[in-house]
C-alpha cells in the first residue's frame, strides 16, 4: 500500500500533536511542529469512532443474514465509523444462525476500505428477561452453554447481553468469561444484588446503561445502582433521547469508561418511514425510531452525531473522543485500533472546526463518500 500523509491537530493517547501523520494500513510516523497545538489549523484527525452494538443501517437489519452486514458495515464507515460489532435481536435458533452466517461472509469479505471492520458479533438476547424486553421480540430463552458454542463456531460471538437474575445466567457468566467472552447485564429486572454476583462471576459491562433495566432507587438501587458503585466499563446511547444530558454526565463521573453506542437501526441514514428490527416493524420519525406502542427501538444515531452530542453537552473533544473510540477498544482488549499511535492501524477520522466529517480511513484505506471534500494537505 502507498504510503499517504494528513496534516492538522491529531489526538494522541499523549495528547494533541499540531503536525502530521504519514502510514499506510498502520500509522508509520507521527511529527509534531514547533507547537503542540495550531488553533488555526482547520483539521481535527481523531481515532475512527468504534461502536459495539450496531443492529442496522442504510435500511438493512443485520437478522436478514445475506449481504446486509456488509452494507450496515458501508453506511457505518460513512458516518466515521471503522470498527463495529454486529448486534443481533432476539431470535428462535435458526435465526440467529442465518443472521451468523451473514456476518460471517461480511468478515470473510472485508478488507477493501468501503466499509468499517466487523470485529464479530454481538448477541443481544435472547438470554434476557421477558418482562424487560425493550424493543426486543419476545424470543427469550434459557441460557445454555451448547447453543452459544453453536453460534459461536459460525462467527465469532466478543459480547452476550444477558439478564442475571435469570435461572442459571450467573453460572453462565463464569462459563463464558473463561472462554474469552465479554459478558454485558441487559434487558433485565434484577436487584442490585444480582448485578453485583454477576459482577463477582466475570461480567464486566452493562448494555445501554438506564434503558432497558432496573432503575436506581436509594432503598433499591437495582442494576442502575450496580453499574455506578462498580462498573469500570458500560455502554451508553448518547443520542439525547434516550438518557437525558444530566443522567449522562452523572454516569460519566461513576464509571470512569463509560464509552458510546449507536444502538443503531435499519433508519439509521434513512428517511422518516418504516423499517425493520428483526422481526418487529418500527417507524422513524422526529429523529427518533419508536414501535407501534411509542416504545424507543434502538435510535437513528451515528458515531459522528454522538461526538458531536457529546461536545454539545460540555464534554471536551478529547475526552468525547475517548468515549466514542478508545473506551471501547479498551473495553474488547484491543490495542491496535481506537488511538492514533505508530504501528497502530491507520483507523482515522478528519474532521472540521465545526466537527463535520471530513474523510474516515479504515485501516489506512479512504472510505468513499461523495459528499466528502479532498483532505488539502494530504498526499
């Protein structure tokens, strides 16, 4: 691969650089100019955003299997996003299998710069409770081993949503942590007491921390209360509708990782009108996507509008940056991706004063967006 050179402010895991940045599918050389920082130069270069829980996106859900992963994977990377987890719903078995399959020929695939790098899947449900279902069917099941070692061997599972407080979940939390899977508490109704032996047993995240779980209350501070006390690592929905600025920040000061999802849908980059999630039709409208009953159902958001949500609320850009990139490569073990570091993968956003996205390069590779101007001081 010829090797390519951007110029502006870039955001190191040190700090802001005013200088350069010269890779090809890793980032060769970063050199700094006389001054750290260039208040004149127009160009933020930021670590590619990294979102693990992506259900859809230019009208494609990933239960349709097929060629959606892979174009939900395209629209991502328009939207500045460079790696992902596919996220599926809950699902009888063969649908969860059909969807792998999906996934697993988009990973197969990849490589090519036209869409964000699929890290593997994110399976959320059909371990949870029933009466938490959110926007999720009402496919729920017992946990077993067996039936994620099924899913597994088609493509790689990194995260499972369950709810603790159901029959042998917290058996299972042990059982997956040891094998090397990320276990989230989700859509569920447990006490506090439950999300803190989950805890003790492997788990290690929570999955759209306030929605979809027991809410804090001082005599019983439920899942909410677990994740603030002891949480290191949680997901959050930043596109303002679904946790309120105030609640954000409170999260932001408890847990020190807390980084950002999309929680994204098929509406995501599409107009208002009906889509699919999973098996349940929702309706984009007002920038929000809601089931027939007004019941939030993932969000239209991109990785680009969270940074900028972010910002809005008083985050400062490096710290927004973090939330939207690095945390979750952190959260996954990932140390080549979510910082822009020699010998890192070239996984990059360019953005202007105005925090509008300017080009993404997907380990070292343009993403093409005609809506993109050319990079002045790039070769």
């Amino acid at each position: 691969m010829t090797q390519a050179t951007l110029k502006g402010n870039i955001l190191t895991p040190t700090g802001w650089v005013s200088g350069s940045l010269r890779f090809d599918q890793r980032i060769q050389v970063i050199s700094a100019n006389e001054n750290d920082w260039d208040p004149y130069d127009k160009y933020y270069i930021l670590p590619g955003f990294i979102d693990l829980h992506v259900h859809g996106g230019g009208g494609r859900d990933m239960m349709e299997g097929q060629d959606a992963p892979a174009v939900i994977a395209h629209k991502h990377a328009q939207h500045g996003t460079t790696s992902l987890l596919a996220t599926t719903m809950s699902a009888p078995l063969s649908e969860l299998k059909n969807a792998l399959q999906g996934i697993h020929s988009a990973m197969q695939q990849q490589g090519n710069g036209n869409g964000a790098r699929v890290l593997g899947v994110h399976l959320e449900g059909p371990y949870i409770n029933p009466d938490k279902l959110g926007a999720q069917p009402n496919f729920t099941q017992k946990a077993t081993l067996t039936d994620v070692q099924e899913l597994n061997d088609i493509a790689p599972i990194k995260l499972i949503t369950i709810a603790p407080e159901m029959c042998g979940n917290v058996d299972l939390v042990r059982e997956l942590t040891q094998k090397g899977i990320k276990v989230q508490l989700g859509h569920t109704m447990g006490t506090y007491e439950d999300g803190v032996a989950a805890l003790e047993n492997g788990a290690s995240g929570f999955t759209h921390l306030f929605n979809a779980m027991s809410g804090l209350h001082h005599r019983a501070p439920g899942i909410v209360g677990a994740a603030l006390a002891h949480a290191n690592f949680a997901e959050i929905i930043p596109d303002l509708l679904h946790v309120h600025p105030g609640a954000i920040k409170a999260a932001m000061r408890a847990i020190p990782y807390l980084y950002c999802v999309t929680d994204s849908t098929a509406a995501s980059g599409m107009p208002d009108g009906q889509y699919w999630l999973g098996s349940q039709q929702v309706h984009k409208c007002m920038g929000g996507v809601r089931l027939a009953d007004g019941t939030l159902a993932g969000s239209t958001l991109t990785m680009d509008q969270a940074l900028r949500n972010l910002v809005s609320i008083g985050v400062g850009l490096a710290d927004a940056s973090k939330r939207v990139s690095t945390f979750a490569a952190d959260y996954l073990g990932l140390t080549e991706r979510g910082r822009l570091q020699e010998h890192c993968y070239a996984d990059m956003v360019v953005m202007d004063r105005e925090l509008n996205l300017i080009a993404v390069y997907v380990e070292g590779k343009r993403v093409i967006h005609d809506s993109m101007p050319d990079v002045k001081g790039s070769s």
